[in-house]
C-alpha cells in the first residue's frame, strides 16, 4: 500500500466540516500520529475516525510546529518515547478534538518514504523524520 489520503477527510475538507482543517492549534486538539502495525490494521478507504483504527504501538504524539504553505503540510520530526510492541511499519495522522476519538478524523495513512519506517521497537526512543518536501501534500 503506497501512501493515501482517507477520503472521507477529503470530503469532510470540500465541504467546510469543522475539525477537517490541519491548522488548529497546538495542544488537545492538534494534529496527531499514530504508529501502527500493518499486521493488525490494513489501509481501509471506508475509514474514517481514530476509533477505525487497530494496532497502534506506542503512545500517539502530535506534530508541532505545522504549516500547511503551497498545498502541503508539514510540521517538526516526532519522537515516540520508550517505545514497545509490534513492528511498526505506518503512520497514520488524524486530527484531534474535544469530542470523543469517535469523532477524530483520519487525515492520512503513511508507510512509504518516511525516514525510520519500518522499524521493531526495542524499548528506546524512536525519531520519525518527515521528507524533506513536507509531510503530504
């Protein structure tokens, strides 16, 4: 599976849905990354919330420092700390907000050319490094 944009995020975007727009701001309810394990969750188009997901190692983190200029997003590396569990071979970013994780939305699945992936958590820290182009665009 190539890198993908959930399109019911896609859609919530063109029709102006509140908590669709990846600029909020930092804090309870940014823009968030779970690293997942392929071998319990598969890429599914007709997801659409946190609450879709499976197989997330490790304790989700948000990206800072985020800009969304010329059509991308982009924002800081994350570091996942004491990471333990399953190989984590995606990542998958959602916006968060003040309702219930069955109301965050899935903005994107990625586990191509992102700097780290795959890896087999050990305990320690693991960096992930967006591409140097931006997250997505």
């Amino acid at each position: 599976m190539a890198n993908k944009k959930y399109p019911l995020w896609k859609k919530a975007q063109m029709d102006g849905v509140a908590n669709a727009a990846l600029n909020s701001a930092e804090g309870a309810t940014g823009v968030f990354v779970a690293m997942v394990d392929t071998g319990t969750y598969t890429y599914n188009a007709a997801h659409q919330y946190y609450s879709d997901l499976s197989g997330i190692v490790g304790t989700d983190q948000e990206i800072l420092s985020k800009t969304t200029t010329g059509g991308v997003f982009d924002g800081a590396d994350v570091t996942f700390t004491s990471v333990t569990g399953a190989t984590v071979e995606a990542l998958v970013l959602y916006r968060k907000n003040a309702g219930a994780n069955t109301t965050w939305p899935l903005v994107v699945y990625l586990d191509t050319g992102v700097g780290g992936l795959p890896f087999t958590p050990n305990g320690g820290n693991e960096t992930i490094t967006w591409h140097a182009s931006g997250i997505f665009e």
